[in-house]
C-alpha cells in the first residue's frame, strides 16, 4: 500500500482561503500536524499544548527532544499567559518589531501543561508577520512551529517542497503561495537583566539599540541558523569556533558561533 499523504490546501484563492483555513484549524484541535506559510519559508507544527502532537512534529523532521521548536503566536498579549517575568525592555521589542523577523526567549510559563522538550525553562516565541499564518494562530492559538523540512535538508519555500519533504507525516498543507526563504529572524534573550542577541538575524542590532535607549543590548556572536520558520538552531559559519553555551529556548548549544571577545558591554546610547 502506497503511503497516505497530507491534503495540500489553497490559500492563494481568497475565495478558498476560508474553508482552508478552517480544515486546518480542525486538523490542529484534533491534534493533528499542518503545514502553514511563514514570512520567510513553510513551517510545520502542532498545538504548543499537546505534547503527542508536538511529538509528532519533532518525530516527522527526524529531530530529537534537544531541539525544541518555537512557539508562533497570534499578537504580543498572548506572551502574558505563555511567560513570566517578561522584562519591559522585551515588551518594547515586541511592540516595535512584532509581527516580524525577532524571536524572543523568555522564561516559560511553569503552571502551564506543555512539553516542547529540553528547553531549560524558557520558551523562543515570535509573531510572524504572514496573514494565513496569523489567521490559523488567531483561530488555534499558540503553535510550535519550525521549518517544513527533514532535518538536513533545505527548508520548504513552496507547499509542494513541504510535501515530498514530510508526506503523510502532515495532514494538512496550507499552500500560500512561495515564499522567499529570506533571512533567519533575530534570536533574542530576554531571561536577563538586559537582553543579548543569540543570533543575528532580520532585524540588525542597531535597529534593536534604537529602541532600546539605555538599555544595554549584548551581542553574543555571528552567524545565522537554517531554522528561519521562527527561530531555531544553526550551522557555525567559516572561520568561528561553536559556541559553548547552554541551550535557550530553541537554540542547541553547539549551533551558536561566537568570535573570540565578541561579547562586550557597550556604553549607554550605542
């Protein structure tokens, strides 16, 4: 018997759109694992609370617990019931560069009854800035979502990418069109006093000082990671040693390249 699957569903066709998004959205509460566009390439998740379902999204890319995914949300007040001790300066991030290309790590929730894997406490959770993405979010609530892909392998730029890359592993395709593949958002975290850049990304570091004032915003090394659906771990670029630091959010320790005496301190104002 040939292998089942997953239904590739139109969202470029307005008219379409609405049914599909609501398949979808059926799919998801039912514990189900979709395949939904981002702003820069096909991602693929599961509701951010059921821990089979999350399962099942590690399981289909072939990834294991140590790489936990990033949670998609629907606006910047979901963050209050997902994180605790939210720094004001994060607050700011959010409100400036949400819905974009910044991922925030915080410290998670405790109360809540999820199992993303080895995150040590924090949760990496970005807004997307993606109309079919946000529609099933705003529908769903929270997802975990990372690139539609075999680990290993190019991450997905078309539903069809994503289907001869995961099959029956997903049961439904929300097909938005192609998608550019274009830079990994910026991985922030936001568990200290003051925040410092994991991975440089979308949005460059004198954009995130603008806003930041006095705030101090640290810088932990170079590089950009594969995981551009919402902000997950990466390849050490030529000439940088990986970094060994302990693993935040959706970050792997051995993914983050730091250059020597790259992290510094800079004055109030930079």
């Amino acid at each position: 018997m040939a292998p089942a699957t997953g239904r590739v569903l139109d969202c470029t066709d307005p008219q379409q759109r609405e049914e599909a998004l609501r398949e979808a959205a059926e799919e998801v509460r039912a514990g189900r694992v979709v395949v939904l566009p981002t702003d820069t390439v096909y991602g693929v998740g599961a509701d951010a609370f059921d821990v089979v379902a999350v399962a099942m999204v590690l399981a289909a890319k072939h990834r294991g617990r140590e790489m936990p995914p990033p949670v998609l949300v629907p606006s910047a007040r979901t963050v209050d019931g997902l994180a605790v001790d939210v720094p004001m300066y994060a607050k700011i991030l959010m409100r400036r560069f949400w819905p974009g290309g910044l991922t925030l790590v915080l410290r998670a929730q405790p109360s809540l009854s999820w199992d993303l894997g080895e995150t040590n406490g924090t949760v990496a959770v970005r807004m997307p800035d993606d109309e079919v993405a946000l529609a099933l979010l705003s529908d769903v609530g929270p997802m975990a979502v990372t690139s539609a892909n075999v680990t290993g392998n190019p991450a997905a730029t078309t539903a069809q990418e994503a289907l001869e890359q995961l099959g029956g592993a997903v049961s439904v395709y929300l097909d938005g069109g192609p998608r550019s593949g274009g830079v990994a958002s910026t991985i922030v975290d936001c568990t200290k006093a003051e925040p410092e850049i994991l991975r440089p990304g979308a949005v460059g570091s004198e954009q995130l000082r603008e806003v930041l004032g006095a705030t101090t915003l640290h810088d932990a090394g170079a590089g950009t990671g594969a995981d551009t659906a919402a902000g997950g771990g990466g390849t050490a670029a030529p000439g940088l040693a990986p970094a060994r630091s302990r693993q935040v959010g959706s970050m792997r320790p051995s993914g983050l390249p730091v250059r020597q005496g790259a992290r510094r301190t800079l004055p109030p104002g930079r």
